[in-house]
C-alpha cells in the first residue's frame, strides 16, 4: 500500500539556542532535519515526502535537503501536520508523521510502524521508562506503566485526516492523540535510542555522539565502465538523458553507456556481479530496454540489504557530443533516478586526445565510482 512521510520542521527551536532553528542546525556534517530526510527518502516503501517549514525557511530548507517538496507550516504542530496532509499529492493510504528533531530513523523502526498498520489505525514507537519518576510534591510514581513515545508514528491516512478534523480541544502533544480521541486503535511498537529528540543545547554533543552509534556502517566503493559504439539511426541516451546527435549508440538496450557504467559500479558494492548477470543480452525482454530499469534495479538491491547510496561520480568519454551542455541535465536524471540530492552526483568528462576508437568518433566509452554504506556485517 501507498506511504507517504511528513516531516515537521517548522519549528523555531529557540530551546536549543544558536543563531538558527535547531532543525537546520549541522549534526554530524548535515543540517538535522537532512538525516531524517535522507532515510526516509531511502525506504523503499516511501513514495512520497513533504517537508513542513516556518515561514521564510524555504532557502534553509533547500540547502538541506535538495529538491524536496515543501508545505508551509501553521502556528502549532497540529496545524502544521494539516497542511502537510493537504501537502501530500498522491493520496497515500498510509502516513508517516516524524519530527525533525529527531534525525536518526532506523530503518528497523519505520519496518515495524507500517507491520504495525496492517491490524491498527496507527502506530507509534515507544521505548520504557528507566529514571525513577516523582511528581511535583516529591511523590514517587510507577514508572512500570509509562512509556516514552517517539516519532516517527504512522497512521492509516483516512483515520488520521478525520481526527484532524473531528479534534476540539487543547492543543495535542502528538497525531497519536487525536486518533485515540476519536476511538482508533493506536499500536505501541519498540522505539529506538536513536530516535531521542536534540531540544537544548547540551543535546546536540550527545546527538554527535549518537551518529556514530547510527553510523555503525561499513562504507563500500566500486568502479564500473562501459563501452558502446556511434551508429547511424539510433537515439543517443546518455545519463538517462536524450541528446541530439547525428549518430546514437548501439546495444541491445538503449546503450546508455553512462548508466551502465553507474549499474555496474552500484552492483559491485554489493558483489552482486555485473549488468550483464541481471539482464542478459540473449534475453529479448531488455530489446531497447530504457537503462534507467537497471541503476534502479541496483540501487534497489542495495536498499534491500539496509544500505544507502551516498555518491555516484561518473566520466564520459568522446569526442563528440559536447558534454557541458547537457551535464545538468544528467546530473538531475541521475539524482532523480538514485533518489540523491544532486550535489551527490559528480558528471565529468573527457577526450583521449583523438586516440583510440573515443579518438575516432567510433564510440562513447564511461567510467564510474559508486560510493555507498551498507549496516555493519550486510551480506557480501
């Protein structure tokens, strides 16, 4: 079923101090709500993401985290997560609501909120309670009952839109309220440590040195490169873009051999062999195939073991067509297609001076790097 996240960062963080809202305050190299962004953007159950800012955030919202959609946020949280509701464009059966305060999403967790929709109208993450509790008077409390919740928290999108619409009293703490207000069954799941909200300013050194805890990754990078040959009455597809030329490349595929160079790179992070091994040649299905189906399919296999695309750099070579007009455009193709931001796309080229077969004008040849960070001890 459809899912869709909605992350509020409109928040003018003043608890946390410093000269900007604590949401786009740098963690561990990136602006804090970028991380949850990130890996959101990353789950492949997610299809679609709005981000909720304050008023005159936008630029530090597009520093952040690229080309994401945003909604401008309310005067409460409440307020805000409604317009990020009417934000969403492809009417998702399924709604995530995360608080940018909250960079660190384990991808275990968001796994478990969306089992959780299958049998409950919502789902939130809780972990329990370790402190011993006292009331204002000094009185102990049971901390046996008592549970910390979390964000993200996940609703079915139909249940979440009417007790936004039915709620009429003070303001709520979280969307998990106003369903239970409204009589939804809403499902406790096992939050994580990682999920802990940065709201001071002591908060963001544990915060750092949290990321190292979430980074408990292994980083892999491979090469991938590629040939195919000019002809005559053929398109040429370079970086899933279509360039006019007077010649295009040959394959069985559409023979974009940049993309073949970055599938090929992408597949050896994982040793998952090569293009070749996934869509062979002798099969007729991949007849004119468009070659954008095999980056994706890569970077899908990495997804599925838990891991993350974090840079793609790739190199044409020829002497013709010119590169520079279209190196945007590739660029963004390829970011699209990889589900980066294009800052994490590097698209480079070059000549061999005349020599060889590139040197000729007989074909394009590329090469790539794909850098990516799998969780610690992923299959090889």
């Amino acid at each position: 079923m459809s899912v869709a996240a909605i992350i509020v960062a409109a928040g003018s963080g003043i608890r946390a101090g410093g000269a900007l809202p604590k949401q786009f305050t740098t963690v561990a190299g990136l602006p804090m709500v970028a991380h949850s962004y990130r890996v959101l953007r990353a789950h492949p159950a997610i299809a679609e993401i709005v981000i909720v800012v304050g008023e005159g955030q936008d630029a530090l919202a597009r520093t952040a985290t690229g080309e994401a959609r945003l909604s401008l946020g309310g005067a409460t949280r409440r307020e805000s997560v409604r317009n990020g509701l009417a934000a969403l464009t492809n009417r998702p059966a399924r709604v995530l609501v995360h608080d940018a305060a909250r960079p660190f999403v384990p991808a275990a967790v968001v796994d478990r909120l969306l089992f959780a929709l299958d049998t409950h109208d919502g789902a939130v993450p809780v972990l329990a309670v370790a402190d011993t509790l006292v009331s204002a008077d000094g009185e102990t409390v049971d901390r046996a009952p008592l549970r910390r919740v979390q964000t993200p928290q996940a609703f079915r999108r139909d249940e979440l839109l009417a007790a936004h619409a039915a709620w009429s009293g003070p303001e709520p703490t979280d969307d998990a309220q106003m369903v239970r207000a409204l009589g939804g069954s809403v499902a406790l799941v096992q939050g994580d440590p990682m999920l802990d909200k940065v709201t001071y300013p002591e908060d963001f050194a544990i915060a750092e040195a949290r990321a190292q805890a979430f980074g408990t990754w292994e980083w892999r990078s491979a090469t991938g490169f590629d040939v195919h040959r000019l002809a005559a009455g053929e398109e040429l597809w370079l970086g899933g873009v279509l360039i006019p030329h007077d010649r295009g490349l040959s394959g069985h595929s559409d023979a974009d051999v940049a993309l073949h160079a970055l599938t090929d790179a992408l597949l050896g992070t994982i040793a998952a062999g090569d293009i070749g091994t996934h869509f062979p040649p002798s099969d007729p299905q991949w007849k004119g195939a468009a070659s954008h189906r095999f980056l994706t399919h890569a970077a899908g296999l990495i997804a599925a073991r838990g891991g993350q695309v974090s840079f793609v750099d790739l190199t044409l070579i020829c002497e013709a067509p010119k590169i520079g007009p279209h190196r945007a455009a590739m660029q963004a193709r390829i970011a699209e297609l990889l589900r980066l931001t294009p800052d994490r796309v590097s698209v480079k080229a070059t000549t061999t001076e005349q020599l060889g077969f590139t040197g000729r004008g007989e074909g394009i040849a590329a090469q790539a790097s794909a850098t990516v960070r799998l969780p610690a001890g992923a299959p090889r």
